[in-house]
C-alpha cells in the first residue's frame, strides 16, 4: 500500500509564513523609514539651532559696533562741550584782562588740566595723533604752495621774495632767505646750515658754496642754477 503526501494539509501553514515574512519586512521598512525621518529631523532642527546662533552672533556683533560708534560720539561731544564751554568761559575772562598775547599757551594749559578728568589715555593719544597729522599736512600744504609760487622766479627778479618753507623739524629756518638776491649772495656758511636743515641725510660740505646755493635753489622750488665763471689770470 503505497501512501501519498497530501500537499494541502501544508498549504495553509506555508501561507501563514509568508504572511508573517511579508509582515516583518513591513514592519522593518516602516521601522527604517521612522530611522530616516527622526535623521531629517535632528538634522533640520541642528541647523535651525546653527543657523539661530548664527544670526544670534550677527545680532552681538552689530549691537557692539553700534555701541562702540554710540562711545566715539559721546567722546566727541564731551570734547566739544569742554571746548565750546569750559575752555571758552576761561578765555573770556583771559581776554578781558588783556592778555591776548598769551592765549595760545593758556588754551593749552588749560585743555591740559581739563581733558585728563575726561578722557582716557588712548583718547588723548589719538588726539595728539590728529593734531600731529594735521601740522604735517598743513606743513606739506604750505611748502607745495610756496614751491610753486617760488618756481616763476627769474634771475632778473632778485628783489622778489622767496616764499618760506617749513624744514625737517617743522618749522620756518632762521636762516631762509628774504628775498631771491639774499639767496643768490648769501655767504657758503648759510648756505650749508639751510641745505642741512632741508635736506637731511645729504652730507654737506661748507667749502663748496656755489653747490651748496644750487642745492638750496632746487629745494626752495625756484628753477634755476647758478654757474660761476672764473676769471683767468693773464
């Protein structure tokens, strides 16, 4: 008697397995999807904290510029106050006891002893930095000026004047020249103190005077040079 397999008594079971398998697939799909949207999400959500310390910072930073911007002005316009106001009720009663040749000095004795109860030493030194540039610059404006007026000097024009320039240190030489002839005849001494003065780091020689005059003539802005001739002897 031969026995046969009925396929059937398995059919159900083998479709209840795939059911489950197709179940834990689902389940596992879903689960990875989950995975990948909580991902998107940390992900969004750290780059709106970023982005949030970001502008943050941008907000910090533009606060402080505005309140380093608010400072200068409040230090100008206590400086301006001191100057308008303390300085100048001083000057008053300086005026009107009739001593206007001292007011330059007193001025800055007096802005001496008032800025110091206001200002900070990094104020003090910018202004001092302001001024300096300021001298220097009004220096540089006025020798500009004076070369080019000297620079239409002719030599038949020696009574003309010789407009004065600020040397090295700043100032107006004691020495400089009146006029076109006083520099053309000046003596070989004066000549070299005045090239030293305007022309620092040349080394100069008091016994050659005609180069020392010519030097000077090219400093001072005037376009000449001057040859001397030697007479022979017979």
């Amino acid at each position: 008697m031969s026995s046969t397999i009925n396929r059937d008594l398995f059919a159900p079971q083998t479709a209840g397995e795939n059911k489950i398998s197709q179940l834990k697939e689902d389940v596992e799909r879903l689960q990875r999807s989950l995975e990948a949207l909580n991902e998107n999400e940390i992900k969004h959500d750290a780059e709106r904290r970023i982005e949030g310390k970001l502008n943050d910072l941008e907000k910090s930073l533009h606060d402080s510029h505005a309140a380093h911007q608010q400072q200068q002005a409040d230090v100008d316009a206590l400086l301006n106050r001191i100057l308008e106001k303390e300085v100048m009720t001083s000057l008053e009663h300086l005026v009107a006891a009739g001593v206007l040749e001292h007011i330059d000095d007193l001025v800055k004795k007096e802005v001496a002893e008032l800025l110091p109860t206001h200002l900070d030493a990094n104020v003090h030194k910018k202004i001092k930095e302001h001024r300096e540039e300021l001298e220097r610059l009004e220096h540089e404006l006025n020798n500009a000026e004076s070369m080019r007026a000297n620079s239409a000097l002719r030599a038949d024009q020696g009574d003309m004047r010789v407009h004065p320039l600020y040397n090295s240190e700043g100032r107006i030489s004691e020495h400089f020249p009146k006029t076109l002839n006083d520099l053309i005849f000046m003596p070989g001494v004066t000549a070299a103190r005045l090239r030293q003065e305007y022309e620092p780091g040349v080394k100069v020689s008091d016994s050659s005077r005609e180069n020392n005059i010519n030097a000077v003539l090219r400093l001072f802005g005037i376009g000449m040079q001057l040859v001397w001739r030697r007479s022979s002897s017979s």
